[in-house]
C-alpha cells in the first residue's frame, strides 16, 4: 500500500483530483460571477457600481459588517479568555455553544433574532416604549452579523491562549510587572494573531451574509439595505449583470480581507 501511495502516477492522479475538485467547486464560480459582471459591457458594469442605490448598500453593509467585527473581537475575545483560564460549571457547553452559529442555519438564527426582538416580543415592546425598534432597522442586522460571525475570533485566540506558556507570565511577574502591563506586554501580543485573523475573517462574512440579514432587514435603500439583499432584489428584477458587478465588488473586497490575514498568518509563522 504505501508503495502505490509513492508512485508517480499515483500522486499525479492525487493531485490533479484535489486541483480539479478545487476548480469546479471555488475557481469556475468565482470566475463566472466576473464574466458575468461584464456581459452587458463595461458601460453597464461601471453604470451598475455607480447607481447610488448600489453603492450606498455597499457602504452600508461595510459599515455594520466593520461594527459587528469590533463587537465580535472585544466580546470574542473576553470569552475565548474566560473558556481557556477559568474552570467552572457549565464550562463545556458553553464551549460546545460556541460553535452553534457553523451549524445552524442562518435563516432560522434571522428568525430567532426575529422572535426574540421583533414588535411582537417582550424586549420589542420594550424597546417601542423606550421610543425605538431594533428590528428592521439597523441594530437587528448588527446583530444578526455578530451572531453568524461570533465563532471566528472566539477559536482564532483560543489555541494561542493555550500554547501560552505560563513561566512568561511568572518571569514577567517576578520582575514586577503589574497584572496589566503583563497582559499588554506579554499577553496580548501573543494573542494579536488570532484577534487579527479572527476580526478579518469575521469582517469577511458579515458582508456576505444573507439568510439572517433578509429577516430582520428592513430593505430601505440607504438605510436598511445591504449588499446581499440588494443583489437578490437584482436577480429577482432580472438584472443578473448588475447583481454580479456588485457581487465582484463584494468579492474583492473579500480577497483583500483573506489576504491581509494570510500575511498575518505568515509573519505569526516566522515568528
């Protein structure tokens, strides 16, 4: 057996599977969103980037996508510290929870946000009494961005945390630094990494979100409209070549996010 694993023809045949699955399942559908943004030309593709109802969905959806990645790397953060220091009772299902927003479904996370803070609810009520609403208006798709996105910073700083060795920590008390300047000199910058890396990756799917945001959105241009409800109005308009010229925009921004957090990932490695 390991013998045919080290022939040539086998590795070949290993590799051009794993290059072929990886074509046809990311290459092949990334590349026809871009064919298909610039089917109608490029005075279409400029005209469709430029509509204003367009471009201040894009604004928009950075703009609450870049504040539910902060909410999520401070709140992240905090709990990837207290699952990884603290032992307690009901620790490893809080752990397991972690993880619930991989699971579940997004539309129905939409819905339980819906349920739980729309006009109907106790806190919805609540809220209207105080004199606002939280669904259909833009705090509702914060946070149902924070909710589909809570994972990434929470298991990006965990392991670091982990492979922390303690004696820094002592060597840094022992030559008497105070409990804060240990974590902001010693503990903090091991931890940067996968803050960073976390925040990126939490950013990066934030304004890609759509099953939840549909939900609770209330879709008003300027306002309550997002990049990815807009590109499904497009669609449903039958406008395909105006939904996927912003849908490239959304892609490169992306690309640019996965960078930036690949080179992190890099200067951590040579560390």
């Amino acid at each position: 057996m390991t013998a045919l694993i080290r022939h040539k023809g086998w590795k070949w045949g290993f590799r051009s599977t794993i290059l072929l699955y990886f074509g046809v399942l990311v290459v092949l559908p990334v590349l026809g969103v871009y064919v298909q943004s610039f089917s109608a030309g490029w005075e279409h593709f400029a005209a469709s980037l430029l509509d204003p109802i367009a471009w201040k969905a894009v604004l928009l959806t950075l703009k609450l996508g870049f504040i539910s990645a902060l909410i999520n790397i401070v709140v992240g953060t905090m709990v990837a510290w207290v699952l990884t220091r603290y032992r307690f009772p009901g620790r490893t299902l809080l752990n397991s929870l972690v993880d619930l927003p991989f699971a579940l479904p997004t539309a129905v996370g939409g819905l339980m946000i819906l349920l739980l803070l729309g006009p109907g609810s106790l806190i919805g009520q609540v809220a209207e009494g105080l004199g606002f609403e939280i669904v259909f208006h833009q705090p509702a798709i914060v946070i149902a961005m924070v909710f589909v996105t809570f994972p990434f910073v929470i298991r990006a700083v965990q392991p670091l945390l982990e492979e922390l060795e303690p004696s820094q920590e002592e060597a840094a008390y022992t030559m008497g630094a105070s409990k804060a300047r240990t974590f902001f000199r010693v503990i903090l910058p091991s931890m940067s990494p996968g803050i960073i890396s976390g925040g990126m990756l939490a950013l990066s799917r934030a304004i890609a979100e759509f099953g939840a945001v549909v939900l609770v959105a209330g879709n008003i241009p300027g306002r309550t409209l997002v990049a990815s409800v807009f590109i499904y109005g497009e669609i449903e308009s039958d406008n395909p070549a105006g939904a996927a010229a912003v849908s490239v925009l959304l892609l490169t921004l992306s690309f640019i996010v996965l960078w930036i957090m690949n080179r992190v990932q890099q200067r951590r490695g040579r560390t």
